[in-house]
C-alpha cells in the first residue's frame, strides 16, 4: 500500500497549466527518464519509474548544489506522474506533492501540474516562481 504524505495541515498549493510542443509520450519519458535532459545536473539521476521506488538527484544553481529527494505514488503511462519532492531549501526537508497531468493538445500536450503541501507561503511563492521557468527549460528541450 503507498502512503502518501498527509497534506491536510499544509494546504499550500501551486497550480499552473501550460500548452507544451511535445506530445505526452515525450514529456511523460522526461518526467520518468530524462530528468538529466532537462531538469536534473547530468549524471546525478539515480530514478526507476514505479510506483513507490526513490529517486534523487541534484540541480545546481548559482554555483550551489540543491538535493532533491523524493518517491513515486502514481505512474499512468504518457497521462500522469504523481510524486513527493523534498528538498532541504525548497521545501524545507518537508514531503510536499508534485502530480503532473498530460492531455493531448493537436500535436503537443496541455501539462497541468500541481506542487501541494508547502510548509510555509514563502516556500510555496518560491516554487511559483520557478515551475514556468522549469516547464519553458522542458518544452524547449523536449519539443
């Protein structure tokens, strides 16, 4: 059985929505398996896509290295990816949600994704911030 962290103290969610190049196999492989294409530093990836299996790796910004940590709770093939995410800056080492949803779009994808259970506003305003930025760094490189 996976248990998935318990969000109803930490209400805080971001929500966005964007229309992607690429069609929902391509980004559903670059949630599963290409995070180092797009995301992650290069050859800090250790991820297997199944339900409940760890993964980690690392982005690097500003000349700093920033963990990521985290377990996957849902996979539907080319639709959905569902998995906590933990970082120490972040999220503050707590388990937050990240659920990516993927609709085909003409030749591309519509992308919702939803990053739930943030300590604190400041953590989910930073968090934001960033998701366009990281989703426009996935369409340009996946497209």
């Amino acid at each position: 059985m996976i248990l998935a962290p318990d969000l109803d103290s930490r209400a805080t969610r971001v929500t966005l929505e964007r229309a992607m190049s690429a069609p929902p196999q391509a980004l559903y492989r670059a949630w599963t398996q290409g995070f180092d294409r797009w995301f992650a530093a290069p050859g800090t990836v250790l991820m297997s896509a199944r339900v409940d299996a760890p993964f980690f790796f690392e982005t690097r910004f500003q000349g700093e290295r920033h963990a990521h940590y985290g377990r996957f709770l849902a996979l539907e093939p080319d639709r959905l990816v569902q998995m906590t995410w933990v970082t120490a800056a972040g999220t503050r080492g707590v388990e937050t949600v990240v659920t990516v949803q993927l609709s085909p779009h003409g030749s591309g994808t519509t992308l919702k994704l939803e990053h739930a259970g943030f300590p604190d506003e400041e953590s989910r305003r930073r968090h934001d911030a960033a998701w366009p930025q990281v989703l426009q760094q996935l369409d340009e490189v996946v497209s």
